[in-house]
C-alpha cells in the first residue's frame, strides 16, 4: 500500500527536480538578453524624450509611498548649458498601468513623451502606440523594400507625439477631434490640449493625470535634492 | 506505422479546432494578428512536440494514476522555455500575446495529445503526430487571423492596407473572434453536408 | 474608501473585462457544459471556489518564495501544480458531499485543471501587481479578484445555458447546429457587454 502511494510521489517528485534543474539554466541563458532588453528599452526612451541631451544616472526616490525615477540631464545650446528632467510615471488605464516616460525642460514645457508599458484594449487603447503608418502593403512591394526594413521603423506614435511642446505646468486640457492629423497640432497647441483617442478616454485620460502626476513628484524630488551637491551627470 | 499518415492526419482529417474541437481559447483570442498567429504556432508546436517526445520516452515507467500531474509538469517546462526565450529574444512579440504564452500549458490539445496519442506509442510517432497538430492547429489560427487582421485593423503583416480607412475594431475584439470562428465552422459543415449528399 | 477599490476589482472582472466574454478565457467548459442550467450552476459554483482558493494560495507563494528566492522562472509549474491540487481537493470534497452533482459534472470537473480562466485569474493577480512589494492588502484584492472572475465566467455561464437549453426547440439551420450557433451566440453576448468598457468606476 505505501508503495502505491511513494513510488509515484516519488517519481513526480524525481521530475519536478529535473525541471527545474532545467529552466535554471534556461533561464541562467536567457538572463542577460532579458536584463539588455530592459536597459536598451528605457535608454531609447532617454533618447526619445531628451533629445540631444546627455544623461545621468536614474535617481530613485520614495514620494508618497511609491518609488519615483528620475534623470537630470544637460545640453550645450550655444553658450548656454539648459537642463532637462525626465522621469518615470504611470496611471491606472483600462487593463492596468499605463506607465510612460516624460521629458521635460526647466521651464516645465514637454519635450517628448513615450509610452513604455501599456495592456489597453487592442484596437482602441491600445492605439496610443501606434505609429500612423501613412506607407501601404502595396508601396512596400512595389518599391521593392525589404521585408526586414520594416516601413514602419522608428517612427514616434501620433499619441504621443501631441505631448511635445505642451505646458506641463499648466492643466492639459483633453478634446475629441476624431481621427488624427497632423495639421490639427497648431490649434491644440494653443489650447495645451491633445486630441483623445477615438473611443478610449479611459487610456487617454489616464496618460494626461500620469503626466501631471509625474510633474508633481517632479517637483517636489528637485526640491528634495536642494542645497546639497548639484545633479547631473556622475 | 504510416509515418506520413501520423503527421498528416492533425492538419486537416483531425484538425485540432475545426474537426476535434479542442484548444479554442487561443484560438479565439490569438487570431488578432498574422504575427501573434505565427508565433503562437511556434510555441505551440515547440511544446506539442517536447512534451509528445518525453511523454513516450517515460510512457514505460510513469506510474498511471500520478501521470497527468506529471505530463502537466512536463508541459509546464517546455512552456516556460518558451516563454524565458520569447522574453529575451522577441520582446514585441512577448507583450503582444501576453498572458497567452503561458497558457499554452492548458492548451487542451497538449494534453489531450499526450494522453491519447504519446502515452502509447513510440517517440519517432509521436514527434510527427506533435508535429502534425502543431501545424494544424496554427493553420487555422492562420486563416482566422488573415479575415480578422485585415477587417479589424486594416493591416497585414503589419503594414497598413487602405490608407485613411479606419477598421472596425469590433473584429480585434472578442466579439468579432466569435463571429468569424462560428463562420469557419459554419462554412466547413456547408461543404462537408455538401459532399455528403452527392 | 476602500471599499470603492473592492467594488472596483468586482465590477471590473464580472461585467466590463468577464472572462469568458471580453478576455476570452475558459472557453472550452463554457462550451461543454452550457448546455443545462443546473449543471451550469454546479460548474460556476465549483470554478468560483476552485479560482478563489487558488488565488489565496498562490499569492503568498509568489509574493515570499517566487520572489523571495528569485525563482520567477518556476512560477507557470508551481501554478499549475497548486492549481492541480486544489481541484484534486474539490473533487474529493464534492463527492463526499453530493454524488449526484459530482455524477452530472462528469469528467468536466478535473477539466477545471485546464480551464485557462482558472491559471489565467492567478497570472492576472501577478500581473494587476497585487503581488507587489508596496500594495497595500494584495491578498484581498487577489482573493477578490478570483472570486469575481470566478462570479463573471459563471454569469456568462448560465446566460449561455439559459440561450442553449432554447436553442433546443428551435428552428436552427442543420450547418448552423452545435458549435457554430453557440459561437454566434456568444458572440453576441460579448457585443453586449462591450457595451460595459464604457463604465467609469
């Protein structure tokens, strides 16, 4: 009788061990190219949201219960050098946090925004990262382009390219215009508005509360870091 | 032992969805796009394959009534395998499907191969019959995602197919994945009743 | 106030994202035991139990030993093995309790092991970040997000079962039978609650 039971068990048990002895080092292999992806993805953002800028080491901080990052940066314009901050932030959206990384100057206008991790509805919120992709199937064939070309390379999604320019420091208003183009960016800029995602204001409203979120904490970590050793790089 | 027939039978006289009627949950919710619907087969067919192997090779000594939790270990750690290396490798292609690749693990049709097919017979037959399901399963993934890719978000392959036509999202969504399997299905049974009452 | 954030986690996971009919979860029992109302409610009752005590379960074992240990990698075998045992235990239990059910659900209560609504509830908990380091009370929110999503798949459940046990006496087209009129009629519920993603909480 105990036989029944313990061979059994054991054998499960014989092949839990060897599983797992065999996803470690699965995941031993995996590791650095999992760790790489990571960075490169929030060194591109950097990239995208301070433009031409050099940039520090991330800051963490605790602001109001949570962990907030942030980098200070610096850029030669003329004889001047300007500042630039950029910071992590995120909102509840539809299906969890819709979490972006924003780039600002010292005089709080926005100098890009980009969206890192997002589980919106695909479709509809989902479209905050999607590139407006004016190049057909047919052009891509004809023209002869390679498939590994991808048409659709490092272009910046029309969402978040409405972020560029806008006053963080002021409130950013939210209008529905419908479907996207370019030539309707002079007005909303006018009105520090953006143009909301058709059928998806939850997503929309919440990337507009995370940046003004952000811009808080902003502020109050740059308080925080005062009078002591001036940021920057390392 | 028929090799060929062993292969052959999962992609259509005993295709997973359509004619078994089994591993409809991807199905539905993977077919949003050509590229999820690939690397979804991929998976699939990885793990099909692994687990159809091991199951055969253990089919001798596995105690029979602890041996479903142990196929579904087995499966568990092909799954995750492919999940570790889709994370290093394709990162895109790990948040597009989600919580999905790890629920290939209850995937019926693994399981139910294992159970039917693996646990009785020899490795070589059992490779091709993973092999052979794996491939049948994606290809109707295949076609459901071509009519939903298209309709719902006016693109294939990614690139976009009328410029200025806005899709209707409905098709991405779980109302439209019901809509076009129930079409498939209702399709297949037309032809086969027509065949029948030749 | 907390409260609110409970409702919230309920009404999110029962009508504007169910499982069955907006993440397109757990469809194979939904297909196979909709059929009757009574065993509909044996199944949901059962998947709500069976999702809820695996939510308990498992969020404590990410939480300290998955991510204590930094073994995240074992998280899908360890899952789905704990997931296992619970519905081993529910079946035990139910047959002690009432043959009768145990008897009309068949061999679709150790299917409850493959339900993908069952592993995907728990995968969601981790993924809500209930089971991160600084959020206040995640066990509740997980324990009351399984339950709710457990509540979700067996309201569309006996919806469904209502819709079939009609769709018995009807004139249905003979391609149209079985599996292609579920499916549209599915379909159709999930167009219907679609109309719930509009909700604000």
């Amino acid at each position: 009788m105990i036989r029944e039971i313990v061979k059994p068990t054991l054998t499960l048990a014989a092949i839990a061990f060897i599983s797992s002895l065999l996803l470690s080092y699965v995941q031993k292999y995996t590791e650095p190219a999992i760790e790489r992806q990571k960075r490169e993805k929030l060194a591109e953002a950097l990239r995208l949201v301070l433009p031409g800028f050099t940039v520090g080491e991330a800051h963490k901080v605790p602001i109001e219960g949570s962990e907030f990052t942030f980098w200070i940066g610096d850029r030669r314009s003329g004889q001047a050098v300007e500042k630039g901050y950029a910071f992590i932030t995120g909102s509840p959206g539809y299906g969890g946090d819709v979490e972006s990384m924003v780039g600002v100057d010292e005089k709080g206008k926005i100098l890009g925004l980009s969206i890192l991790d997002q589980s919106e509805s695909p479709g509809l919120g989902a479209r905050c990262v999607e590139v407006a992709n004016r190049e057909t199937l047919w052009d891509c064939l004809l023209k002869k382009i390679p498939f590994r070309d991808h048409c659709e390379e490092k272009r910046i999604p029309w969402f978040q390219i409405q972020f560029k320019w806008l006053d963080a420091t002021r409130k950013i208003r939210v209008e529905k215009r419908g479907v996207w183009n370019p030539d309707m960016r002079p007005r909303l800029l006018e009105d520090n508005a953006i143009s909301a995602l058709t059928g998806a204001t939850i997503t929309t409203d919440a990337v507009v509360r995370s940046v003004e979120r952000g811009t808080a904490r902003l502020n109050k970590a740059l308080a925080m870091r005062l009078p002591d050793r001036e940021g920057g790089a390392r | 032992m028929n090799y060929w027939k062993e292969f052959a039978k999962g992609i259509w006289k005993r295709n997973p969805q359509l004619i078994v009627g089994l591993g409809f949950c991807p199905t539905l919710a993977i077919s949003t796009s050509i590229s999820n619907a690939f690397w979804m087969t991929v998976g699939v067919t990885f793990v099909l394959m692994g687990s159809n192997i091991l199951v055969s090779l253990i089919r001798r000594i596995a105690p029979s009534h602890l041996r479903i939790p142990i196929y579904i270990t087995i499966i568990a750690a092909f799954v995750t395998i492919v999940d570790l290396s889709l994370k290093a490798y394709q990162p895109a292609v790990y948040k597009s499907l989600g919580i999905f690749i790890p629920l290939i693990v209850v995937n019926c049709i693994i399981l139910g191969r294992a159970e039917e097919f693996a646990q009785r017979n020899p490795i070589l037959p059992s490779l091709l019959d993973g092999a052979g399901m794996g491939i049948g399963f994606g290809l109707t993934l295949f076609v459901l995602s071509f009519f939903r890719e298209i309709l719902g978000s006016n693109k294939l392959f990614g690139f976009t197919l009328i410029p200025g036509m806005e899709p209707a999202a409905v098709m991405i969504l779980a109302p439209g994945a019901f809509f076009t399997l129930a079409f498939m299905l209702w399709g297949m049974n037309a032809v086969n009743s027509r065949k029948r009452n030749r | 106030m907390e409260i609110k954030v409970f409702l919230a986690i309920l009404l999110s996971t029962i009508l504007i994202n169910n499982y069955v009919l907006s993440r397109i979860l757990g469809i194979c029992p939904f297909l196979g035991v909709s059929k009757k109302l009574d065993s509909a409610l044996g199944m949901g009752l059962a998947v709500i139990f069976v999702m809820t005590l695996t939510s308990f379960i498992t969020h404590p074992i990410y939480k300290y030993v998955l991510v204590g240990y930094r073994i995240t990698y074992l998280t899908i075998i360890v899952f789905i093995l704990v997931i296992a045992a619970v519905v081993q235990l529910v079946e035990m239990v139910i047959r002690k309790i009432s043959p009768v059910l145990h008897q009309s659900l068949g061999i679709f209560l150790p299917l409850i092991t493959t339900n993908c609504a069952v592993l995907g509830v728990v995968l969601l908990n981790i993924s809500s970040g209930f089971a991160k380091p600084n959020v206040s009370m995640g066990l509740l929110k997980s324990v009351v997000q399984g339950f709710g999503g457990g509540a979700g798949f067996t309201l569309a459940l006996l919806i469904m079962a209502g819709i079939r046990e009609r769709l018995e006496i009807a004139d249905v087209p003979e391609n149209l039978k079985g599996v292609p009129i579920t499916f549209i009629t599915a379909g159709l519920l999930a167009l219907a609650f679609y109309g719930f993603s509009g909700m604000k909480i």
